[in-house]
C-alpha cells in the first residue's frame, strides 16, 4: 500500500502540474487557429516541429530517460551520490555532443536540399533543428531530478515553451503586423529563445535540490554503457506512439489537400493529436511517470511479486482515466472543436475536419496509456528487446494501413484510426509476452476492475447522448457553446463518478479514502505523505 500511495500521491502532483502546461499549451493552440487555421501554413510548421518533438518525447519520456532512470538507480543506491553526479553528467556530455555533430548534418543537409526548393517546411525545420539539442537535455535533466523524488520542474517547463510561443506570436501579429509565414518565422524565433531557457529552469533545480551533475567525458563507464546500449532497442520500444505520429504528419503533408489545392492534413492532425494528447498527457503520462521509479525499485530489490501488484495497479488506474477520457471524447468531439477553436481564421469547414480526426483519435486512448505503463513494466526488467520486436511490427503495419486508408474518403481521418488500431494491437501483444516474462502479474483483477470501468463508462455515455436532448433548461444552456461544453463535462464526470461507486471500481473508492485520509490529517494539525518519498 505504501507504493500506492506514492504513486497516487506522484500522480496527482504531476497531473495538476501538468494539466497547467496543457492548458497553456491549448492557449497556444487556440492561438494558431486564430491566426493561421488548419492551413498550410502551419502545415509546414507542424512538420518543421515535428523532429525536435519527437526527440523530446523520446529522450523525456522515451528511450534515454527510460534507460537512465533503472541505471541511475541503481548506482545510487550501490554506491551513492557522487556517482550518480557523475554518471548523470557524463549522459549530458555525451548527449550534447551527439545531437550538436547530428544538428550541423542536419543543417548541411538542408542548405542543399533548399538550393532545388523553396518548401516553407524546410525553412522552418532549418530554423528549429537547434531546438533539438536544448529541449533533449532539459528532458535528460528531468529525468534525472525524477530519480531524485522531484516532480515539479519537469513537469512545469512547457510551460515556459508556450508562453514564448504565445508571445511571439501575439509581437509579430500585433506589434509588427506579420502574417503567415513571415509570422511564423517570429514564433520560429521564440521557440529557440524558450529552450534556452528551459535548459536554465531545469539545471537551477538540480542546484537546488543538491544533485547538480559533474559534467565528465566519459565513455569507458560500465553504467554509461548500459544506458546507452539500452537506448536503442528504446527508441522503437516506447516510442511507437511518436513515430507513428512522424509517419501520419508526413503521408498527411504529401497526400492531404483542401479544395484548393493547398497542404493542410498536418495543421487538420496537429489540433487532433493535441486534444485526444490532452488527457493522455495529463493523467496517462503523468502515471507512468510516477509509477516507473517505483518498478525499478521493486526490480533493483529483485522483488517480483511486488513489481507484478505495482504494474496491476498502474493498468487499473490507466484504464480507470483513459475509458472514460477516450468515451467522452468521442461524444462531444465537435463541441470541444467548436468552442475552443472557432474564431478568427478558424472556420466550420475547419471544425468539421478536426473534429472527424478527434474521433478516430480517440479510439486508441486506452490503449496510449496502457502502452506507456506495460512498456515501462519491460524496462524495469531491463528487458528492452521484447517492446523494440513488437514495435517493429507495429510501426510498419501502422504506415501501410495510413497509407491505405488516407487515400479514401476517410482522407486524415483514415490516418487516425490506422494509428488507434496498431496502439490497441500492440497492447495486446505485449501483455501476452509480460504476462510469460513476469508470470506473477494477475490479469484477472485487470480485466474484473475494467469491466466495472467500462460499465461506468457506458453510463457516463448514455448521459452524454440523452441530456442534450432535454427540452427545458438545456436549450437555453446550449445557446452558449462554451457553457454547453463545460455543462456536458461536468455531466460526463459526475456520472462517471457515481457510476464507478456505484459498481464498486476499487479506484475511484481508493481516491476518496486518500481525500478523506489527507483531509483529517490536514485537520489534525499534521500533513500526510504527499507521494514526495
């Protein structure tokens, strides 16, 4: 139970963190619908950002940080502090070194590639290749101050990003009167100015927590070895997800066009992935996040039994947020478009088409989070080989069904539901494997908890569908778009609530008796554990 409430304690302090960022992160969305809609634009902005993005959620929440939480571990806590300090900065050193020689590559490369087309992608993507560099080792660093029991500067440095972007954006519109692509070079410009600064955030944290890293060229390092030789097998094992994202912005970019004629399936898929990310980003990562020191801690004490109860509890509270994330979703798609979106540039036909995208999105939302929690369960067991041979399958059977389906009249929506449906089969083949690897892993209290949730679930939809049928109060409710949003998510989550108490979801009743438990002792004169430890 101690590891529990850690990771509900951990959970909760890097969803409300999080949810923060996300929200400024929309700000940020809301901006580019005003000022570019789904237009080509932002199309090429989309894949410019695509690269640093990616590398970003590899190195923060995929393959080096994933591979340095286990070993750094470790170390320690066999031979302390100081050799922690050294192997994290030797991982910064060589991380810099590396992405500093592949970025001037990059940068060549693209000087030539411009000579023979004038593409605004590859402009932009020349501007925000050095982003790749400043944003890896901010998320290196984060991982670090992870192992550390330190959740709050990770999660909150976004949002030093999207202020920057909302600031660039808001100076070159307004106080220098750009558009389109002159524009977008401004916001091009902050986003290099916010990296810089987040890089700052991050090392100014591990100062104060006192685990400032010794920065050493080190390549001899037993334990640097094993972090990188992990890394590989990595990159592919838990980053489906974003690869599959590379591959739709691209089919998107060459094969999505509007009626006149211009490139608009990446702006169309960008606010997509963002709002069906929304939910995934707040509670789904934030629980791997929390939950993968406590696996590797229970692998690091050789405790297999222990490892097996935290993996369960981390699936049942993954399905017990993404059911219901990933229903609602789907039912109010187009009101949650509409609201958010719809000014300025932005227009119906805009609506229509993201919404469409949100949908199919959404399907695989169980499925994105349990991935990030059963991928995380394989690296505490050191064991990376099993997730890199089922993404392998999966990514290449993720790019032929894109590329079939984006051809028909499902057009970016056809790429979305190839994306939703190998997340959901990759799931199922990694559990089979977990469950012959880690055969102490109960699968049966899994399945029982996620029956109870999708019965809650299925209220919480019906509620959905039917009250905005209501004659009365509900129609004067929905002449206000935004009232009637926020109306309907309110209705969504009280009867997921009630629901779940009412079939007895072990989850929502654990939640309650940490409400509860935390309110007495705040009432008694002393604070409970927070899930710091």
């Amino acid at each position: 139970m101690s590891d529990l409430r850690r990771i509900v304690g951990t959970t909760r302090i890097i969803a409300l963190l999080t949810l923060g960022s996300r929200l400024v992160g929309l700000a940020r969305e809301m901006m580019f619908a005003h000022f570019f809609s789904a237009g080509p634009v932002l199309s090429a902005f989309r894949v410019a950002f695509m690269i640093p993005n990616v590398a970003r959620r590899l190195f923060g929440e995929g393959a080096l940080s994933s591979s340095l939480v286990p070993v750094l571990t470790e170390v320690i806590h066999r031979e302390g502090d100081e050799a922690g300090r050294r192997l994290s900065g030797a991982i910064l050193v060589l991380l810099t070194a590396a992405l500093t020689g592949l970025t001037i590559f990059a940068e060549v490369a693209l000087a030539i590639a411009m000579r023979w087309t004038s593409e605004p992608a590859l402009k932009l993507t020349a501007m925000l290749l050095p982003y790749m560099l400043l944003i890896c080792v901010t998320a290196t660093a984060g991982g670090v101050l992870n192992v550390r029991g330190h959740f709050a500067s990770p999660a909150a440095a976004p949002v030093i990003m999207n202020l920057a972007l909302i600031a660039g954006a808001l100076v070159g519109a307004l106080g220098l009167g750009l558009a389109d692509f002159e524009l977008m070079t401004v916001v091009c410009g902050a986003t290099l100015i916010s990296g810089v600064a987040q890089v700052f955030w991050q090392l100014a944290a591990l100062q104060r927590v006192g685990f400032t890293p010794r920065l050493v060229w080190d390549v001899r390092s037993e334990a640097v070895r094993r972090v990188f030789s992990m890394m590989g097998p990595m990159i592919l094992g838990l980053s489906t997800v974003q690869v599959s994202s590379v591959a739709d912005y691209l089919i998107a970019y060459l094969a999505v066009m509007n009626e006149a004629g211009e490139r608009v399936g990446p702006a169309v898929l960008g606010y997509a992935q963002y709002l069906y990310q929304l939910p995934l980003g707040v509670f789904g990562i934030a629980l791997a996040t929390a939950v993968f020191p406590v696996l590797s801690a229970r692998a690091a004490a050789e405790d297999q039994a222990g490892l097996a109860e935290v993996f369960s509890r981390g699936m049942r509270l993954s399905m017990f947020i993404s059911l219901p994330a990933a229903a609602g979703m789907i039912i109010i798609a187009e009101p949650i478009v509409r609201v958010l979106f719809e000014r300025g540039a932005f227009g119906r036909d805009d609506t229509a088409r993201v919404a469409g995208a949100v949908v199919f999105y959404a399907i695989g939302i169980p499925a994105y989070g349990a991935l990030h929690v059963i991928v995380r369960a394989f690296y505490a067991l050191k064991d990376s080989a099993t997730p890199m041979r089922v993404a392998a399958m999966v990514v290449g059977l993720n790019l032929a069904l894109g590329v079939a389906l984006v051809l028909t009249p499902l057009q970016e929506r056809g790429i979305a539901l190839a994306t939703a449906a190998t997340a959901s089969l990759q799931v199922v083949l990694l559990a089979q494997r977990l469950g012959r690897r880690l055969p102490q892993v109960r699968w049966r209290p899994i399945l029982r908890s996620t029956a109870r949730q999708l019965i809650a679930t299925g209220l919480m939809s019906a509620a959905l569908l039917l009250v905005p049928r209501a004659e009365g109060a509900w129609g004067i409710v929905s002449r206000w778009g935004a009232v009637e949003l926020i109306s309907l998510i309110f209705v969504g989550l009280g009867t997921y609530a009630a629901g779940s108490l009412m079939f007895r979801v072990d989850e929502i009743r654990m939640l309650v008796a940490r409400v509860e438990a935390e309110s007495g002792s705040v009432r008694g004169g002393k604070l409970g554990d927070t899930g710091h430890a």
